[in-house]
C-alpha cells in the first residue's frame, strides 16, 4: 500500500482523560450500561429491535410491532403503538425480514382470536438486556430480560381476575413475502408447562425452533385455535400439524406477577429443556436481569472512552451493543446443533457454532473490530465457516438459521478467512482453508442439482461463470454484473492469499491474475466503472445516476458508488486511473456532485447522501479514507467528521440505512477511534479524524491507549499523529502495533 504524507496544522482544546487503571487481565470497569440505547436504530430504516438479549445469544426477545413490508425486517419500528407478540427470535438491522418465532401476548378481558396490544411510548423502556413496556389497552406491565438461550417474561396485571395469555405460533415476520410456517408439533407436558417445535419457511429456506414454556403458576383453562377455529379441550394434549396454532391459557386469580420462562433450542424440545434447566433453573427475575447487566457491562468496557460530547457516549456505546447482537450462538448447551447439512451435530470441545452471518456487510467493518476486541471469538466464526463449507459444500455467504441464503455479492466469506490469516488468527487445516475457498469461488452446477426446488438454490449464480470463462461478466446476460466483478476481484486476491498460506502457489498465482479483472471495467471516458457488454464493448447509454434495485449493472446504488472499490490493489488502481491527483478529482466529484438518483426502481438501500457518496449502504464506507492515498487527507477529515456527526444521532432514526448486523456500527466505533481498515487481509489500518477525547482498547498485549489532544468540533483536522512517542510521517498503522499494545497520540486543529 502506497503511504501518503499527513497535513496538519494547530489548535487548542482540554483533553478529558477517563483515569482508569488496567493491568494487563484485569482492569476496573466503568458503567457504560447508561449510554447504550437499544432505540436508537428502531426509526428510519434501521431496522433494529429494542428488546433484551445477551452479546451474541441465540435467544432475541423483542416485541413485534410491525409485522409486514420492509419495515418488518426486524419486527419492530418505533413509529408503532400496538404489540402483536413478544417473540424469542429477530434479526438485527437487516433488509430482509425472518424469525419472529415463538410468540407471547399477555391480555386481559379480550374476546378475540388473536388480541393486540396497544402502548405508549412514554411507558417503554430499555436498556441492553432489559425491556418493559406497559400494555393501555389490557392494564398490563411487561418486563423481559433474557439469558442466552432462554427468554424470561414478567407480567404484572390490573386486574387478577383476568389473567390471560395467548401462545401464538403461526406468528411469523413478513408473511408477505414468502415466509409461512410449515409445520407445529405442540405438547401439553403438564399444568404449567408446553413444549413443542415450530417449522418455517421464509429467507431460510429450512428453520426449526423447538421450545419449552414453563409458567409460575399452573394453567386454569386452555383454549386452542387451529387456522382461527376454536377447537374441543380434548385435542389440545398433542397437536402435529402444518397449520396456525393459537393458544389462550387463563390463569387462576392472583394479586402477584405471572411469570414465563421460554427455553429455546436449534435441535429438539430435550435441548430446550436442557438449556432451561442449565441457564435458568430458578424464577428469580432481578438476578436474571442484573446478571445480563453485568454481562453486558463487562462486554462494553473492552474499549473505555472519555468524550466531553455525551453525544459521542451515546452513538459510540449503542454502537458497540450492536456488533454484539450477531452472529448470535446457534448451538444448546450440551453442544448440540443443526448443521448447514440439516443434520444434527456435536460440537467438539472448543468450538461453538453461530448462525447470522451478514458477510457482505460484515466483512467491511464488524470482523475486523472483532480481530482486536475479540480475537477468539473471531478466530471460532472462521472455524464456523469452515465446518459450513464441511457440512454443506461451499463456504456460507449469508447463512441463516442451519440455511444458505445465498444474499447478496459474490462469496465475501473469503475476506474473513484471509484477514485471519494475515492477522495470525487462522487456526485449522489451511490445506482445507484453500480448499474451500477455490471450490467456493467457481460455479458449482452439483450444488445447482442438490439445492433444486430451494430457496438455497440463489447461492449459485452464473456470475462466477462468466468470469472463468470470459475474464468478466457480461452485462446483458446476468444483472448486477459490474458489482460482482469487482467484488469477486478482491475476494480472488483473497483466495490467493489462502492459498499462499496453505503453500499452494500455483492457485495464489493464479488468483493474483483474477484479482486484476476490475480493470476491465475501468471506463477512461466516464471516469468510472461501468458495465461491460458480451462483445467487449461498455454498455451504453450510460447513466451513472442511474439505479433500478436488483436490475441495473451495480447492487444497491449506481456507478458513482460502485467506481472506487479496489482495496487490495489501490497502488495500481491508482496508477490506471492516471495517478493520485486524477483519485482526488474523482473523489472530490463524488463527493460534490448531484445527489440526485435516477430511476423508477431505484434501490431504497441508497441512503445517507454526500454528492453520490451513500453512507447508508456498505459498498460506500471506505471512500472516504481513500483520500489518504491523495496529497489531500485533510479532505477526508472534513467528510469523516460530518458522517459522523449528522449521519449518526441520538435518535430512534439515528442511524442513516438498514444496520445490517452491526456493519453501521463497526464502522462507527472504528472511526470514532480514529483507524478503518480498508482492506481486510492487509494486516494495516488507515488513519481518520478520531471523534473521541482518550481511548483505552483492551487488547491481546494489554492496552492499546488513544489520547486525542485540542479535540472539539472545530478542530476536525489531524495535525500530527504520534505511535509510543514517535511522530508518524503516513496515516497508517499496523494490526500488530494495536493489539501488542500501546500509545496512539492526535493532535488536532482548525485549519488544515
């Protein structure tokens, strides 16, 4: 990577210090809990949900508000006032909706099928790992919290004579879009307990959730409906059946709370009992919900910040709850779990399988944070992979739910492979490692026959294809072709590096030459990348505005936001662009031109606009620091600090686009840190504005200590940047020289 000279220049400002003490394992923590709010992505298109879970559990307990369109995606959006359901599953900030599984409702006095609730928003609240909200229409307060695989609810009622609840299990998120249960075994085990296993279809072509649902108080009178009719009590013992099934239970008269305890699992209903038993024997709710506190706590203080804007407190420290929230475990606690194979499997001491992976969002920002905040559970989703590729044949790209979901570009899997690599964090057969990769990396028409009839079947596209056959993707014979290509360029330097690590030079070599085919697209006229038609020629017209969602050349935005995407190759990018001054044009037109999109169908991921830059959509997020491969880093600054400050707020709509698994996050707290790697697999980082005042990152080698002198809003320019006492001359650092420790020095200013 070609270094570049900062320019700096001066200010003044107090720098706040935190004052925490750390030894090299253990070290004081602060109460961060206060600053993270699980609202602020739940207006807008953040599509998060505010309900309580732990980092990374499986269990995501959340009331369900909104249960069709996009807006449903992760079953919650802020602007709602009624409650359909407490469900146990969610995904977070996605653009697809699933999940939703295992339903609750709480009501009193309603004389309906299915009864809704209705809220306040002034009666919400939460905070990582706790919720409540109170229910106006049936007088009740419901609190939640959760443990990793069980979900526990605490219901206080108006009126104990009316002691209601309805199990609902033909709720699913976005119905309307192709999701619909397909089969329920439910159990009447005794007067206060059910069990059963709920089958869906939807994103995830194949999920099952088994669950287990002990009350505090034994069961007066069951009702249950099947496809809205009431049926005899005799029936309601055992039920198999691919039909909708209701259950209203009312409880006996009683002035003290109904508590449910929710024990899920991904095998069968003795795992889910299993995992209740384990993680929550006892009924006692404030432990439960202490115990998440403290959890998360411990989890927010690995990075320790001082900010003198709460502001800053309050974006960073929600932000890093949200890289916590997935991938989520997908395995019971006696290790347990379904496969990619649809088979049940046993987790070999040391590793632990997890679900909800969003690589192409991911693989950006989220993964790489988690290389220096938590190396080991990095280095497991590697292995995770892995044993995916093992399971099913080709390494996941979205996998969801034991499901490949085949979303999104190219195979992005890859890039967290060879940043593990190149970060010494791999662990395993890199023999297979490049296996996988090589194998993943072409069209597979044996997985096209063994995915036949699936929704599985969209992971394999003709893109791969055309690109061994032809060197690049025909744009009038498969849509998205220009943003494939160069994706699948990096993942093919990627692949290259796999393969270099495991000793294989002939497929790193031949990598190396498939990582160059973005040239292809480098269109010397337009200045941009541009489609490329079966007889070589550019498509034309051309309309670099233009954007139609899942049908134009680009993914998700348009040639403006889809023509600076070579990280692994920037040196020689720039050299067949015509140099670092034609980059800094083209990143200044970015920047400065129209923000207006064109198109009928213009995809509604391009959010958060400057010029045709799109903070709201992954593929634009390291554009900003590719200013320091000009003369003009300052530039960046400038776009860095406004990103920060206007496309990141306190608000329920505070984040800019869809979160998509923590990637909007990531990018935050990396940024706020003052470093974004632009390219995973090169083990180095490149400097930005830091937003903070001091930092202190708990790392493998002790603590790695950020201290941001004469910081406030004016001073948005980097002045001098010093590592350990020594004064930078380029803007870049090392992943070693972070996570063994040590001193990063800013000094900021006014002017630039």
């Amino acid at each position: 990577m070609k270094r570049t000279t900062l320019l700096f220049s001066t200010a003044v400002f107090a720098l706040m210090l935190t004052g925490c003490k750390q030894a090299t394992t253990t070290y004081s923590q602060n109460d961060y809990l206060q600053y993270a709010d699980p609202f602020i992505g739940t207006g807008f298109h953040g599509h998060t949900f505010p309900g309580a879970t732990r980092p990374n559990a499986l269990v995501q307990l959340s009331p369900d508000t909104h249960l069709l369109g996009w807006e449903a995606s992760s079953g919650y959006h802020y602007d709602d006032d009624r409650i359909y359901g407490f469900s146990h599953t969610h995904l977070s900030g996605t653009g697809i909706g699933d999940l939703g599984d295992v339903a609750l409702l709480p009501y009193s006095g309603e004389d309906s099928i299915k009864p809704v609730a209705t809220f306040k928003k002034d009666t919400e609240k939460a905070t990582p790992g706790y919720y409540a909200v109170r229910l106006d229409n049936f007088g009740i307060n419901v609190e939640l919290t959760t443990t990793d695989r069980v979900g526990f609810h605490k219901y206080t009622y108006d009126n104990p004579k009316e002691r209601r609840v309805m199990l609902d299990l033909g709720h699913i998120l976005q119905p309307n879009w192709g999701h619909k249960v397909i089969g329920n075994q439910y159990l009447f085990v005794n007067d206060s307990t059910v069990e059963g296993t709920v089958k869906t279809q939807g994103w995830a072509h194949f999920h099952s959730v088994s669950y287990r649902i002990t009350f505090s108080e034994p069961i007066e009178t069951v009702y249950q409906y099947m496809d809205g009719k009431l049926r005899s009590d005799s029936l309601f013992i055992s039920v198999n059946t691919d039909k909708d099934l209701k259950f209203h239970y009312k409880f006996p008269e009683n002035n003290q709370p109904l508590y449910v305890k929710v024990g899920i699992s991904t095998v069968d209903t003795k795992g889910a009992a299993k995992n209740m038993s384990a993680e929550l024997p006892g009924w006692d709710f404030e432990k439960t919900r202490e115990e998440s506190a403290r959890i998360w706590n411990k989890a927010l203080n690995l990075i320790q910040i001082e900010s003198a804007d709460p502001k800053v407190l309050v974006n960073f420290y929600t932000a890093l709850y949200h890289t916590m929230i997935s991938p989520y475990v997908y395995q019971d606690v006696d290790g347990r779990y379904l496969g990619m194979d649809k088979q049940i499997h046993t987790a070999k001491p040391g590793y632990v399988n997890y679900s909800v992976f969003s690589l192409w969002d991911t693989f950006r920002a989220l993964h790489p944070l988690m290389t220096i905040i938590k190396p080991e559970l990095a280095s497991n989703w590697g292995n995770v992979l892995i044993q995916g590729y093992k399971e099913g044949g080709i390494l996941p790209k979205w996998p969801l739910a034991s499901s490949y979901t085949g979303c999104m570009v190219g195979y992005p899997a890859m890039s967290v492979l060879a940043d593990l690599i190149s970060k010494d964090l791999a662990e395993g057969d890199m023999s297979l490692w490049s296996e996988a990769a090589t194998r993943s990396s072409v069209y597979r028409p044996d997985l096209a026959e063994k995915f036949k009839g699936t929704r599985e079947l969209d992971l394999i596209t003709m893109h791969p294809y055309y690109k061994e056959k032809y060197g690049f993707v025909p744009a009038d014979s498969v849509p998205e072709s220009v943003s494939w290509a160069l994706e699948m360029a990096y993942y093919d330097w990627c692949v290259s590096q796999i393969a270099r690590k495991a000793g294989n030079m002939e497929i790193a070599n031949e990598y190396a030459k498939k990582a160059e085919y973005y040239k292809k697209y480098l269109d010397p006229e337009t200045k941009l990348m541009r489609g490329v038609m079966g007889d070589g020629s550019f498509r034309t017209p051309f309309n670099p505005r233009y954007s139609s969602h899942m049908k134009s050349d680009y993914t998700e935005g348009n040639a403006f936001q889809w023509s600076f995407f070579a990280p692994h190759d920037m040196d020689n990018f720039i050299n067949a662009i015509g140099g670092k001054k034609e980059l800094e044009m083209r990143l200044d037109t970015l920047f400065t031109t129209s923000s207006e999109i064109e198109g009928e169908e213009a995809s509604a991921d391009i959010t958060g606009l400057i010029g045709q830059y799109a903070h709201g959509n992954e593929p634009s997020h390291h554009m900003a620091y590719l200013y320091n491969w000009t003369d003009s880093p300052w530039k960046g600054q400038e776009y860095l600090d406004y990103i920060m400050r206007e496309f990141y707020t306190n608000e329920p709509g505070g984040i800019i686009g869809n979160e998509d698994c923590g990637q909007m996050s990531a990018w935050y707290i990396m940024s706020a840190l003052g470093f974004y790697q632009v390219c995973p697999g090169i083990p180095e980082y490149t400097l930005g504005r830091p937003m903070v005042d001091h930092a202190i990152i708990h790392v493998k080698g002790g603590e790695f200590e950020i201290v941001v002198k004469d910081n406030s809003p004016a001073n948005k320019y980097v002045k001098e940047v010093k590592l350990n006492g020594k004064v930078f001359d380029s803007p870049f650092i090392s992943h070693k020289d972070i996570v063994k420790g040590g001193k990063l020095e800013f000094t900021m200013s006014a002017t630039h």
